[in-house]
C-alpha cells in the first residue's frame, strides 16, 4: 500500500510540474501602415509618403514603396526604395519612371512576422502638364 501510495503521490507530483510552455507564443502582428498621397510628379519621378501606424508589436526591420505599371506590386520587384528602419513615417522618391504611363505603388513594411503593404496608390505621369508649362514659357519670353 505504501508503494502504490509513493507511486500516486509520483504521479501527481509530476503532472504538476508539467506546464505549457508559452515562452514560443508570439504576439506580435504585422505592421499596419497607409500610403498617404503621391506627388511631385515630374516628366520621370515622383514621390510618395508614407505613415506607419503600428509596428504589430516587433521593430519594424525595413520599408520604404514599391512601383511598377502592373498591380499589387511587391518587394520581390528592383523599382522599390530603401527607407530605413522604425516606425517614424518617411517620403521616398520613384524614379525612372516613363512618361505618360500608367503605376502603382504601395508602401511596404517588414517585422519578425513579415511584410506588410498598404493599399495600392495609382498615378499617371503626364507630358501635358510641362507641354502647357513650355507654352506658357515661350509666349513669355516672345
């Protein structure tokens, strides 16, 4: 009796000890961020800002904006910036941009879960506001 006694006692004491682990449990999400506006268009260039509204909970290690004539454009893309790091909102220039063409671009942001985009921004470059600016300019100087 002694023993099964030991035995139980065993038992439960090794039950107790036996909890969860819950250090591996992440709470963070990924970042929440919106692309403000598109501007300063040129012939060949154009800017974007951006702000950051959450990191999800983990330091934001990248982000900046992605570009291209196609929809949805991801990081995977070569016409992206490099804005650095943290939460602080930032402005980022696209360049080499066609004239006349149609884009669209999204600000990214990647932590420890992963990246995150905001909505997309579509805008045109146009020869037709600097063509009225040349006018302009030559009836100007006649």
């Amino acid at each position: 009796m002694n023993s099964q006694l030991s035995a139980i006692v065993a038992i439960i004491l090794l039950l107790l000890s036996c909890s969860k682990d819950n250090s591996s449990t992440s709470s963070a999400n990924l970042p929440v961020l919106t692309t403000d506006n598109v501007g300063l268009l040129t012939l060949n260039s154009a800017q974007s800002s951006t702000t950051i509204t959450s990191d999800g909970g983990s330091t934001i290690t990248a982000k900046g904006i992605v570009w291209s004539t196609d929809s949805n454009p991801t990081i995977e893309l070569s016409t992206r910036s490099d804005d650095g790091i943290g939460i602080e909102a930032y402005t980022s220039t696209m360049t080499g941009l066609a004239v006349d063409v149609n884009y669209y671009v999204r600000s990214y942001a990647t932590n420890s879960i992963g990246t995150a985009y905001s909505a997309q921004k579509q805008f045109v470059t146009s020869s037709e506001f600097y063509k009225r600016c040349d006018h302009w300019k030559s009836n100007l100087d006649a």
